[in-house]
C-alpha cells in the first residue's frame, strides 16, 4: 500500500507539472538562474541563464517523475498479485525498489544536492523546494526500508 500511495502521489506531481508547466518552471528557472540567491555570493559563475537548458533540466525531471510513477504502479500491481506467497512477494519487489530508489535520486541527489547545494536554492526564499524534497526523500526511505525487509511465511 505505501508503494501504491507513493505511485498516486508521483503521479500528481507529473500531472501536475504537466497541466500547469509554468509554475514550477518558474521555480526551475529561479533556481538555475540563481537569481533569487544572496548577491554578490562567490558562485554565481554556476548560473545557468539558458532558457533552452531550463525546459531541458525540467522536461527530465518531469519525465523522471513519469518514469518513477509507472515503475511504482506496476511495482505495486505486482506485490498486490503476489501478497498471499511471501517467496513471490519478495521476487516482485524489484520493480518497485527501482522506483523508490529513481525518487530517491530525483528528490535527494537533484533537488537536495544539485538544486540545494550546487546552485545555492537554500539562499532562495522566492525558490527553495529543499523542506519539500526533504519530506519526499524521507518518505521514500521510510518505504524502502519497510518494503526491503524479506517477508516470511507465517509459521502456525
């Protein structure tokens, strides 16, 4: 049920980013720009001011929400289809895993890391998405760490 949840959540956020690109894409073009950061900070030189390389940065990230969306839906589908065998079960639990793990990177490494660190969006009042990616990526290891563990056949 968490990885299905976590599928129905992925899969609002690209719908959402879908239906309503451009305010999101505001927030990519603040961050790559680094036009919200503090002035006159000593890295500015990593700005990106490229309008081609912003809807390129946010096509993949939309289309890596895309990706971990279908991989937890299917991922679910076949643990809902394998939940009486607990062999089956643990078998069928990779797609899901892959999924977990490809929102892991989105949210941890991208936003976290390249968006948070790299591009200084911790600076950014009007373009800081680090509490919402922190909130993800913690919900993601919580799931990881529940559905990694092997399940066991009940003993009578």
């Amino acid at each position: 049920m968490m990885v299905l949840a976590f599928a129905f959540y992925a899969s609002l956020v690209a719908l959402n980013n879908l239906i309503d690109y451009n305010s999101n894409f505001t927030l990519v073009t603040h961050v790559l720009t680094m036009d919200t950061t503090f002035p006159d900070n000593k890295v500015l030189w990593r700005a990106i001011q490229s309008p081609v390389i912003h809807h390129i940065v946010y096509g993949f990230i939309i289309a890596t929400e895309i990706i971990i969306a279908a991989l937890c839906w299917l991922g679910s589908f076949r643990l809902c289809r394998h939940i009486k065998n607990p062999a089956s079960f643990n078998d069928t639990k990779k797609l899901a895993i892959v999924g977990l793990t490809l929102g892991f990177l989105l949210w941890f490494t991208g936003f976290m890391t390249i968006g948070g660190e790299w591009f200084l969006m911790w600076q950014s009042e009007a373009a800081n998405a680090q509490q919402a990616a922190f909130r993800l990526v913690v919900i993601i290891g919580i799931t990881l760490i529940y559905l990694i563990h092997a399940d066991v056949e009940k003993q009578p």
